[in-house]
C-alpha cells in the first residue's frame, strides 16, 4: 500500500485494490508522469494516456491482470 500512495495521487474510486469492469472506464490520476506502462493482459484491460498524469482504464472482458508503473526516482541521478 505504501507504495502504491507514493506514486498514485488518487483513484477515482477510494478502493485500494483496482476493479475494473468490462465495459467500463476507471480513471487514474497520477502524482507524477510515468516513464512507461504496461497491462498484461489486453484482452481484459486497455489503457489510454489522456496526458502525463492522467490514465484511463478500459476494462474489456472479465479476468485478471496487472498494470504496471514504471516512475523516475528523484534519488537516481542516472
């Protein structure tokens, strides 16, 4: 959990574990812009960058899967 309210600002839904349904759009708003992203499955879930902070969430069919953040670290210099 910690992790997760280091880099994610807030779900629009106060859950922390991240439901999606088929059919359906969540939004995700960023406290920083990620480097990449990456679902594992695109036959359950899609992703749209509406801008540098901001992702929406496509729930296709049901399943499981993950999403992936990948984030600067301001301490990595590199």
């Amino acid at each position: 959990r910690a992790k997760l309210e280091k880099y994610v600002q807030r779900l629009l839904d106060p859950e922390t574990t991240l439901d999606v349904v088929a059919g359906q759009t969540r939004v995700l708003v960023l406290k920083n812009a990620p480097v990449r992203v990456q679902v594992g499955d695109e036959n359950v879930l899609s992703f749209t960058l509406v801008n540098q902070r901001e992702v929406l969430l496509q729930g296709k069919t049901p399943g499981s899967t993950v999403l992936n953040f990948w984030f600067t670290d301001p301490a990595d210099k590199d």
